[in-house]
C-alpha cells in the first residue's frame, strides 16, 4: 500500500545527499560547506513543519510512541503498520534534532548571526566548534546504525530503500488507508522555510 508521499521521499533523498557532500567537505576542508549547511537548515526547517501539516504518515503525531509501545515492538508484540515502527519513529526524531543542532552549531561557527558574535568569546566559539565535530562524528555512527537496520529489514522481506523510492510499503493492506496532503502545500510549506532561513541570515 502507499504509505510515503512525494514531498516526504524527495526530503529523504535530498537529505542524504545533503549529508554526504557536508561529510566529504567538512572533514576535507574544501567545497561550499556553508551554503550546503543552509540548504540543510532549510530542508530540516520544512520537516520540522511537515512533521505538524503534512500526510498523515509523515506527521510526527502517527509514529512517536511512548515507552511501552516501542518495547512491545521490540518484543514482537506490535502489529505491523503503515509507516515508521515505534524503534524506527525515535530513531528518525533523534536524526532530524540532530541535524538541526548540527546545522546551528555551524551557522553560528559561520559567524552567520551577527548579534552572538557580540556575546560569544573565543572560548564559547571553541566549544560550539568542538560541538559541531563531535555532532558530524555522532551523526556519520547513527547513519551507520540506520544503515545497518535497513540491511537488517531487507534480510527480513521487509525493503525499506524501495520503499522511500516508490512510496509503496509491501506485506501491508490497502485497507489500512491513510490521509495524504497535496504536493501544492508541500511547496508552500518550503516556501515558508526559505522564508524562515533568509529571515534568519538577513536579520543576523
């Protein structure tokens, strides 16, 4: 059944990419790092929003689950169900927050909000920098551990790549519908998060 929309697969996608090239240029010290981490900011901002108006399946509300239910499912005892399962809903929360945090750490590195440049010393600086490689090298581990899930899963039958790129998650039924939003918000809605990126560069 469908269970992921355009909007959502393309974020994922660009996400990735976005992630690689920061990789490959931060740690080499070459490429255009800073407008690469604002894409992200940018793409991390609309997530935030989509997480609240988007597709039901894509909503932060449908697969953050409490305790309980995660151990269950961790014990064989959830059913199955469309979109993230409760492990994997904390697990894409813990990525987005620390994406985000990354994508601050290295604006303020950037020195691309004017007014903290008059409230951080050199110190604070040195610890945000430190920040920010340790976040790149925590981020590149859960990656890794993500990876490793969905080798995990397609061991299982369960193919999870396939299913980012064609929207259709198999071994569930089409009567288990889910509300999907239309691409016209989608695009309003990263309008807004550009708006939001260059609101905060021009006001800092």
């Amino acid at each position: 059944m469908k269970v992921w929309d355009l909007a959502t697969r393309i974020y994922h996608w660009l996400q990735a990419l976005l992630f690689i090239l920061l990789v490959l240029s931060g740690f080499k010290g070459t490429g255009p790092h800073e407008p690469l981490g604002i894409l992200l900011f940018t793409l991390i901002v609309w997530r935030l929003l989509w997480g609240v108006v988007g597709s039901e399946s894509s909503r932060f509300g449908s697969f953050i689950k409490g305790p309980k239910t995660v151990i269950q499912y961790l014990l064989g005892r959830y059913p199955k169900k469309p979109g993230h399962n409760p492990a994997g809903g904390w697990m894409a929360i813990a990525m987005i927050a620390a994406l985000f945090i990354q994508c601050i750490t290295g604006i303020i590195m950037a020195g691309l909000i004017s007014p903290l440049e008059n409230l951080l010393i050199k110190e604070h600086l040195n610890t945000i920098g430190r920040l920010h490689d340790a976040g790149a090298r925590l981020l590149i581990v859960m990656v890794t551990m993500h990876i490793g899930a969905i080798i995990v899963y397609k061991l299982k039958a369960q193919p999870l790549v396939k299913a980012m790129f064609s929207g259709i998650q198999q071994q569930l039924s089409d009567t288990q519908n889910l509300y999907f939003v239309s691409m016209i918000r989608a695009v309003l809605v990263l309008i807004v998060s550009g708006a939001v990126t260059t609101s905060l560069l021009i006001l800092g």
